[in-house]
C-alpha cells in the first residue's frame, strides 16, 4: 500500500537544528495533468485548453526542453493557459514546452 500523506518539509535531504512543522499534503486529492506543448516554426505562443474540469484556475508550471529558451506563463484561468517562449521557434531544433497542470488543494493543514 502506498503512503498518502507526506510532509512536504521532509522532502528535501537537509537536517536544520530546529525542525519545522510538518506541512502535510495529501496527493491523492490533487487533480495532476501533464502535456508536451510541440511549437512549430516561427511560433513563440500556444494556449492550451485543459482536458479535466478546475473548481478555481490551477497552479501551472512550464519548463522548455530546449536549453536556449525561455518558457513563460501569460495567462491562466479555469479551462486554459497561455505559454510563450522567448524566442520563435525555429525549424531544425525542434521546441517543446513541458507544461505540468495541478489543482489547488484548499484543505490544507
């Protein structure tokens, strides 16, 4: 059986002398969505229209595959977000944008 609480303090491998208060999630309640956003050529924004339905607009995050750019959150509401890079995409080096999509949890401890 799986653990479904962890404090989140605990995750790090640091030992300070005096220890925080355990902030606990629980990750069976979050709604987790991933996607591989692909820009073709002498494109730099895409939207993406999420697949589950959000109560209230998730926590969004976007990291670019590739290792000269820069992927930046415009806009997020309950159904999309919008992704830029920071320079249009060219054609030899393919551009990817990992873009990873979390529900907010308000019962939190």
């Amino acid at each position: 059986m799986s653990k479904r609480i962890y404090d989140l303090n605990r995750m790090r491998k640091t030992y300070p002398l005096i220890r925080r208060k355990p902030r606990l999630a629980e990750l069976d309640l979050k709604i987790i969505e991933t996607v591989k956003l692909r820009y073709n050529e002498s494109e730099f924004s895409k939207t993406y229209s999420f697949k589950k339905l959000y109560v209230e607009s998730p926590i969004c995050v976007a990291t670019a595959e590739n290792e000269n750019l820069n992927a930046y959150i415009i806009s997020v509401n309950r159904s999309e977000v919008t992704v830029e890079i920071s320079a249009p995409a060219l054609a030899s080096p393919e551009v990817f944008v990992h873009l990873q999509i979390i529900s907010r949890n308000s019962e939190e401890t």
